[in-house]
C-alpha cells in the first residue's frame, strides 16, 4: 500500500512540475534555472523519502515527520560534501546562489573588553555592560538548552556539557574574537541564567512527561469538543515514555560511550561558530538559526537511537540510521573548516591552557584506568583474600571440635568451586 501510495504521488508531484514548466516559459537565464531544477529534484527526493524511508524510533506527531527530517540530513550531507569539493573563494562565493548578501567578509563581535558591572565612569547607564549582552542571543540560549535536556535526559551530562563548552571557549578566544566574554557573561549570564534555567526547565518539563498516564483514544471516538482539542494537542507529545538512565560508570563501553556523545556534543556547538566564521555567514543570519532548527529535530532522534543500541544490545544490534547521519554531518563540518581557514585552526594554544588540558586529559584516563580496570583487580583480590582466611577459620574449627579430615575436604571443595565461580 505504502509502494501504490508513493508511485501515486511522485507521479502527480511529477506531473504538476512538469505542468508548471510547460505552462510558462523557460527563462534564458542559466543560474535560475539551475536553481529551480535542484530544488525540484530536492522536493521529489524528500517526497519519495517521506513514504518510503525506515521508520525511526519517534511515532508522534506522526512518523512521516521523522522520515522527513531523515531525508533532510541525508540532503544537508550531500550539500556538505559538495562544499567541502569546491575550492575556498568558489564555496564562500557559492553561497550568494542561497542568499546575494553572503559571500561578503564580516567582522567577528568581541563580547570582551570592558568587564566592569557597575561603570561609575558612564552616569547616564552605569549597567550599560550588561544592557550589552542581553540581545537575541539569550533567549537562544535558553530554548537550546532546554530543547538539549528534551534530547539528553539527564541533568549531570547537560551540566558537564554547558561548563566544558564554557572551557572551550576560553580556551578558543584566540582563534575567534566571538569566544571572548566577561567572567560574568560566561558563568553567570550563560552557566547559571541561561543554560541553567533552560536545563531546569526541560527536567521540570521530563519529570511531567514521566508522570503522565499514556492512554491513547481516537480522536472521532471522544465525545466532547474540549476533548478533542486535547487530543490534538497531546498529539505532539510522546506516545510512550522511555527514561534515560546513561549509567556511565557501570562499565567501560557505556564509559567510553558517554564520552563520545559529549565529545559529537561540543564538536557540533563548534561547529556553528567555525561554519559562520569561513563561510562568512552573520550569527543572526537565517541560515544559522534553520542549522538550529535541524539539529533539534534529528538531535532528538540520534539520541534515542544511542540510547537504546547502548541499554538493549540484543534488541538494537546495530546504531541507528539517524545517529550515523548526524556523526557524519558533524564530521563533515568539521573538514569544512579545517579546509577553508586551516590557519586559525593551527593558531598554538596558550602554554597555559595547554597545561590545563594536558592536566584534565591525565586525570580523565586516570580515573578510567583506576575505576575499570585498578579497582575491580582490587576487589577481586580482596574477596579471594577474605574467602581463604573463612576457610582458615573453618579448618581450625573443625579441627578443634574433632570433626575429622572428611568434613575438612567437604569445606575445601565447597572453597574451591566458590573460588572456581568467582
């Protein structure tokens, strides 16, 4: 049914461009067209992806919005690639094919200087610091984050995530002027008011999810006006809830798991900074903000597909197809700047902040190497050491109470197929 209801549509999507270019006609203008022909085999591609595509994880608000957003990243990748092939000036440039006013270099906006909260020196405003900082940026923050915690599900792991990327920051300023901030915009506005809040919010916002009674009813099957408006509301709700429980330290692979979402984590929050930075694209430009918007939309899904390949093995036997979508972008982005602007990439860090995380990597595997590995050796030593002094004191017992040597060989054998277990 779902192949007869594909062919059907492509063939009437197809019939009506067709339609439409038959109808007017063909402009002489070679860029246009090129426009208007990729455009159109994008809508024919998502078209077909849309009812043809795997199902993921996410039923609500229905599945073919999620096929939809699979297509999309399978789209956005293929842009990537086709821009990372294109040589510096001729990709910058190409560009201005999406909007004429990219392809124009722009000044990066330094949130640093002066620090000061209080400015005795300026009577008219003396908070005008702060007036500074609060532009559009900080709602931004604040939904992301809240969006982030929807996706994560834990409050530890979005908190080590919103500090390492302040570290990070710090650590870049030398590479883009946009990374320097006041001490105070960087841990009391961003940590504490923006992330924070946001991450508060979205575990507020979990904590209701986990709570709520899921018993779905048709919607032609509910009397009363008033609940079918609900139904329709909670139609963009989950169908069924699944708590995120990441356990990192409970073994090595979920360990070394963890670190790698908040490794794709930072690298894709730095990616939005490098991408505008070569490609010359303003922060407050839409593309920016519809980059966003996509990585919500499959964040979402690629972490629920993590999740369940890492908590049920035997289930999921292999990771999702949107979560390797969503490593590829991000890698692929991550080539993008690496070729366009190799030279503010190779800028030296600091000796400073090259000790710190030199320090921090030490400490990292350090506690890796003790948690995993020095630690159940000791333990494990520590239970064999304390069964062979019970077994010493049970000998000595026996023999005390005259129990003879049958009774002693019964109690070393019972000893050694404990041992043998463990």
């Amino acid at each position: 049914f779902r192949r007869a209801h594909t062919l059907t549509v492509l063939f009437i999507l197809t019939c009506a461009l067709g339609y439409v270019t038959l109808l007017e006609e063909t402009p002489q203008d070679t860029a246009y067209n090129t426009k208007r022909g990729i455009v159109a085999s994008i809508l024919v591609f998502l078209c077909f992806g849309v009812t043809q595509a795997k199902d993921g994880p996410f039923s609500r608000p229905h599945p073919a919005y999620w096929r939809f957003w699979l297509c999309v990243s399978v789209v956005y990748e293929l842009f990537l690639i086709f821009i990372l092939f294109q040589t510096v000036q001729d990709g910058r440039q190409f560009m201005k094919y999406i909007d004429p006013h990219l392809g124009v270099p722009l000044p990066e906006r330094d949130y640093g200087g002066n620090c000061l909260i209080y400015d005795p020196g300026n009577e008219t405003d003396p908070f005008h610091n702060i007036w500074d900082k609060l532009d559009g940026f900080v709602p931004a923050h604040f939904f992301g984050w809240y969006l982030k915690t929807l996706m994560i599900r834990d409050w530890w792991m979005c908190m080590i995530i919103s500090v390492m990327f302040e570290f990070l920051e710090y650590s870049l300023e030398h590479q883009l002027p946009n990374f320097s901030e006041c001490w105070w915009d960087h841990w009391i506005m961003d940590v504490i008011l923006c992330n924070g809040l946001g991450i508060y919010c979205g575990m507020k916002t979990l904590s209701w999810l986990s709570l709520k009674t899921y018993k779905w009813q048709g919607l032609w099957n509910i009397p009363t006006y008033k609940g079918k408006m609900k139904r329709i509301v909670f139609q963009f709700t989950p169908y069924s809830w699944v708590k995120f429980e990441w356990k990192p330290a409970s073994s090595l692979r979920r360990w070394l798991a963890v670190c790698g979402i908040i490794f794709v984590f930072l690298l894709a929050e730095l990616n939005t900074f490098y991408l505008k930075f070569v490609l010359w694209m303003p922060p407050e430009h839409y593309l920016v903000l519809l980059r966003l918007v996509f990585f919500v939309n499959v964040g979402g899904v690629a972490m629920r597909e993590i999740y369940d390949f890492m908590d049920d093995p035997k289930f999921h036997k292999k990771l999702g197809q949107q979560a390797w979508l969503v490593a590829a972008i991000t890698a692929t982005e991550f080539l993008i700047v690496v070729k366009y602007d190799p030279y503010t990439l190779t800028l030296s860090l600091p000796f400073y902040i090259t000790q710190c995380w030199i320090l921090g990597i030490i400490l990292v595997l350090t506690w890796t190497a003790w948690r995993f590995f020095i630690r159940d050796i000791t333990l494990r030593y520590k239970e064999i050491r304390r069964q062979k002094q019970e077994h010493r004191h049970e000998k000595d017992r026996c023999l005390s109470n005259g129990d003879g040597r049958s009774s002693i060989l019964d109690e070393e054998n019972g000893n050694k197929l404990r041992e043998r277990k463990l």
